[in-house]
C-alpha cells in the first residue's frame, strides 16, 4: 500500500533557467552590499561579489558537505560575517531583518516554473486519496520561500507534510529529514515513496530508511540503477507509481 508520496522540490517539482539563476544572484548580491554598507563598511559591487562566493564555500564546508544546514538567520550572519568578524552584529535589529528579506526572497522576482506534468501528477494523486509531502534541500533561498513559490502555483495546500533542510538542520540523504517527514504525516516507511533527481540524495536516501524511491530523470537524466521506478514524465506518476510491488530494502 502506498499511502505518502514525497516530492524533491528543486530539479523535480519545479525547474530553474540559468537567466534565472543569474538575475536571483544579482538580486542577492545587491542584497549583501546593502546590508554591507548598513553595517558602516565602504562596500563595492566587487567586494559584494567576493563576499558571495566566499561564504558559499564556506557554507558548503561547514555545513553542506556534512548534510547539514544552518537556521537563515545564521545563514546571513556567516554570509555577512566573511567580510569581516562582527560584521552581521554591527546591523541593528531592523536593519538586519531588512537585509534577510533581501537576502532570501529573489527567488520571488524571477521564479521557477513547474515542471512539466507536475502540476497533474500532485493534484492526480492528491485526488486519489495519497498523502503528498516535500523532502528537500535548500541553498540560499529557505523553506519559507519555496511554500511562496507553490502558494503562487496553486499547489501548496496539497502539501500535508513539508521538510526543507534549513528548517530541519539536516539535508537529504541524512535519514532524519526523511523520517520528519513521516513522522508529520504518520506514516511508516515502507507505506511511503519518495521521488527526486537526485540518485543519492532522493534515491539512496529514501530506500535507506525503507521508503521506495523513485528517479525523476525527465528524460535527460541517466536512470539510477538502484530506483524502484524510473519516472520520465511527472504526468504519468499517478499511474506508474502505484506499480512499485514492495518496500525498498533499506536500513
């Protein structure tokens, strides 16, 4: 029986251009740099710039690559803090939450679009009676957000069970954020099936726990061998879905 089915959000329930990308990084750089300045510093574009990819590194090593994610308000304060130690605290409260809302939201100006068939398959199977949940990573852009970006999409309220790694403190493919997501919607593993791009964060992760897993490639992606189901078209998941036979072996 499959009761949940969980979504990736990046890459799976919806799609970014590299425009995109571009124009959100612009929008956050000029984030920094405000917030840079309102912290009484002489900053540049450049500077800005420097303070941006540095702090991703830095993110990425203390946190990312150890599947962990630090709370958005720390998140701004290492970003702000690479310019120079103090920095992030030299900024008044207000000053501060200005510069988060900045830091946070470009995602909004130039939103993903959903990708196609993703809109059918959440309201097919939310129709069908299954539980729908997200399990996903975050970056820059936090949880708080990416609930905006599906309220827009109109699919949000379809959504009983939502983890984002920066809420959580943890990232896929560490089980506990898959195990939040089945605590919120009481259901066990094996009655739950996950799916996402991602062969080791979706894939590995979820059949690690016991869930089944099931490949988004959207027809570009090499199948992960160890999938329970290859999904190339989101629009057919409501059908291929309920084909997996069992439960993932996992731990």
């Amino acid at each position: 029986m499959i009761r949940l089915i969980t979504f990736d959000f990046w890459d799976t329930l919806v799609t970014d251009s590299a425009l995109n990308l571009r124009a959100q990084r612009s929008l956050r750089v000029a984030a920094i740099r405000r917030a840079l300045e309102a912290a009484g510093m002489a900053a540049t574009d450049g500077l800005a710039e420097d303070v941006h990819e540095r702090s991703g590194a830095r993110l990425a090593e203390q946190y990312w690559s150890r599947n962990r994610d630090p709370r958005t308000e720390e998140q701004l304060r290492i970003v702000l803090d690479t310019a120079g130690p103090g920095t992030a605290a030299r900024l008044a409260p207000a000053a501060f939450a200005e510069a988060l809302e900045a830091y946070i939201s470009p995602v909004l100006a130039h939103p993903p679009e959903l990708s196609p068939g993703a809109a059918h398959a959440v309201r097919e199977l939310a129709a069908r009676g299954v539980a729908l949940g997200i399990v996903s990573n975050t970056g820059r852009t936090p949880g708080l957000i990416l609930r905006r970006v599906l309220e827009r999409h109109g699919l949000l309220p379809y959504f009983a069970a939502i983890s984002y790694s920066d809420e959580v403190g943890v990232r896929k493919p560490d089980a506990q954020i898959f195990h939040a997501t089945l605590a919120q919607a009481g259901v066990p593993a094996e009655e739950a099936v996950h799916i996402g791009d991602n062969p080791d964060a979706d894939v590995a992760g979820a059949r690690a726990i016991g869930m089944r897993a099931a490949h988004y490639t959207a027809g570009v992606r090499a199948p992960a061998a160890s999938a329970d189901l290859i999904v190339a078209d989101l629009a057919r998941l409501p059908t291929e879905v309920f084909r997996i036979a069992s439960p993932a072996a996992g731990g």
